[in-house]
C-alpha cells in the first residue's frame, strides 16, 4: 500500500550522503560551496515533473499546503464557491476554507468518486473551481468533468493526493487539469514523512506557487539570496533536503509498488466468493491505471458492512477509512466548519449510504501469496455467514 512498507538501504544511502556529500546541508537554498553545489529538492521537482511528464513541479511541506498554494495560484479568494465531492480528506475543505471560499459538497457514484451528472447543476455564479477528488487511487471521470468545466469555463485542480502514479487513458493523474497536487505523508504510495507536491504546465502558475512557498523569494541569479527580489508575498512552506532525498529514493520504487499493489489486490479479489450477492465491488474507472491500495466493496446495509468489520478484526485484520476513518474523509460529519459549506448535510446523502455500508481493505506490497491467500479465505467465512 505505502512507500513506508519499503524504506530501506536506498534511502538510508540519500540521507547519509547529504553529511557525506553536502557537509550536512539541510536546507534546500544556498551554501553551494558547502553542500558541493548538490540540491536534492530542486533534483526531486525535475525528477518529479520528468516521471509525471509536466513542465514545472513545486515540492512543499504536505499535501494540505499544495491545495492551498495551488488555490491561491488559481486566484480563489473570499466568498468564491469551489465544488467537489463529499468523499474526501478533511484537508480538501480546509484548503478551501482558509482561502476564504465556500465549499459545495456533492454526491459520489459507484467509483467513490465525484458525479460528474450534478456538477453543472451546482454551478453558480460563484463558482470558480472544481477540485475533482481520485480517492484511494481510483481515477475519477475526467473526460466528463473537463468537458463541463470548460463549457462553463471553470479552472480545475487536480486532487491526486491519494493516487500518485495513477493514470486516466495513459495520463498521470495531477498533470491533466489546470494544476495538481500530491502528498507524499506516510501513509501514502510513496512517503518522505510529510510532504506535498504541486505540478502544472502553466509558467505563470509554477512562478507564483515557487516564489508564494518560500515567502516571496524570486530566487534571482543576480542578487544573492539576502538580497533577493520580490513581488508577491508568502509564507514558508519549504521542503527540506532530508524529505527529497528520501523522495529520490521512494520516486524510484513506485512502478514496483504499483506493479505489486495490482497483482496482490487481483489475487485477493479473485478469490473472493461472493455468498448470495452479498456484496458489490467499487467500480473502477480505469483498471490499468489505478493504484489498486485498496479492495473496496459495499453491503446492502450499514450493520451487515459493520457485522463484517467486527468479525475481520477479529482475526487480527484492519481496514482503510472505510469504516475506521470515515469521520474524517466524509463532509457530512464536519459540523465544525458548517458556516463554510454551502450544502452542509444536504445533496449528498447517498455518499452518506455508500460509505456507512462500505468496506476498505487495504493492499499491502510485501504480503505473501500464502497470506492473500489465507486473507480471501477467512473473508469467505466472514460473507458466508452474512
């Protein structure tokens, strides 16, 4: 599931190499003397934008200030109304929020992923983005949402926090809208602890997120740093050396856990024996581009999917936000942030069916064949019963 599961010797090597090479050079700007001229950030953005193939990639310190630097790049400011879907990470919201924005909430569909059918009519003349969300690495329909947001012209950021390396029709997600972002937090497929990533093809974009991370350093060449030019204000929102040269080492890993992710969820799903119809699997957008971190299936009804749960657990198993974490990736429970949501508990109670009967279990790159194996097996008991 996570790059953490294969940290090892490599990025052990990166870390070990800035005191060795760079004379313990943690910061990503000046010292090039001391540092032997070697900057691990700037190296993981080009490496970056060459894997996703994108123009410009900005590193920062989450996936949380990504959205909220790209929103501001974008120019969402205060009363501006964004929409996306009701099954998110809370930071989706507080991005939105701390622009000064409202949110507009709507309903997922089968792929646990935004209804590109209720977009256009939740557009108001408020409306300013549309934050498409690709939960759990599972691309959402993206020919459907550019094609309205471009009738409407409504800019689009790309929410690929949780699919890094995910593809839509051979495109990385993150690299098809107007701008997208990434965090590379432990939890996710490849991790430098905390971390974001903000990437475009837009000069104009990539200049303003660059200069905005680093409290408005333009980084000129003629001037030394003390001295450098400034148009723009920000804040400090900088990576650091230590978090790319793990990047480094994790970004050359991805295509392996990818690989490893796709043939150990097909062999758990394979041998699953759905029991009397008693469950339906999420449907995926793109079978050969997703992630495939997770198996995720729903019940006919709340108690069955936590009958399930209790009885997995039982055998030593967990799940992935569904149900464990729902309370933090489903916008009807945020009630601590209602007076910025323009819908708070309404359109989108079908999302609140689908999770509350919905199960996420989570792939893991090193588990044995023997123990998918033994997984399936006990999950037929489990369903059997059902």
């Amino acid at each position: 599931m996570p790059g953490w599961e294969i940290i090892g010797k490599e990025e052990k090597k990166n870390l070990i190499d800035i005191f060795k090479n760079s004379n313990g050079v943690l910061f990503a700007h000046g010292f090039n003397e001391r540092r032997n001229n070697i900057f691990r950030v700037r190296a993981f953005e080009k490496q970056v934008a060459k894997f996703l193939k994108v123009k410009y990639c900005v590193a920062t310190t989450s996936g949380t200030m990504a959205q909220y630097v790209a929103m501001k790049a974008l120019g969402i400011k205060r009363n501006d109304e964004v929409i996306t879907q009701a099954f998110t990470f809370v930071a989706t919201a507080e991005s939105i929020i701390e622009c000064g924005a409202k949110v507009r909430f709507l309903d997922i569909n089968k792929s646990y992923n935004l209804d590109p059918n209720l977009i256009e009519k939740n557009i108001t003349k408020k409306t300013r983005l549309i934050v498409p969300v690709s939960m759990l690495g599972n691309p959402c329909e993206m020919d459907r949402i550019f094609k309205i947001a471009k009738k409407n012209k409504i800019k689009i950021l790309e929410d690929a926090c949780e699919s890094f390396g995910a593809k839509y029709k051979k495109k990385y997600l993150g690299t098809m809208g107007d701008i997208g972002v990434f965090s590379l937090d432990f939890q996710k497929i490849i991790s430098t602890g905390e971390g974001g990533l903000i990437v475009t093809n837009n000069k104009k974009i990539h200049k303003f997120c660059k200069e905005f991370i680093d409290h408005g350093h333009e980084s000129n060449k003629i001037f030394p740093r003390g001295r450098d030019t400034r148009t723009i204000h920000g804040l400090n929102l900088r990576m650091n050396e230590l978090q790319a040269a793990v990047g480094i080492a994790q970004l050359k890993k991805l295509k392996y856990i990818i690989k490893k992710n796709q043939e150990n969820k097909s062999l758990l799903k394979n041998n699953i024996i759905n029991y009397n119809n008693v469950i339906s699997y999420r449907k995926i957008v793109d079978s050969k581009g997703e992630l495939a971190d997770t198996l995720i299936f729903q019940f006919k009804s709340k108690n069955q999917a936590l009958t399930f749960v209790n009885e997995f657990n039982k055998y030593g198993y967990s799940t992935k936000n569904l149900p464990d974490a729902i309370d933090w990736h489903f916008s009807g429970t945020w009630s601590h942030m209602k007076n910025s949501i323009t819908n708070f508990k309404k359109g989108y109670r079908y999302t609140k069916y689908l999770l509350e009967s919905s199960v996420s279990i989570p792939i893991y790159v090193k588990t044995s064949k023997k123990e998918i194996l033994k997984q399936a097996k006990i999950i037929n008991l489990i369903l059997k019963k059902i």
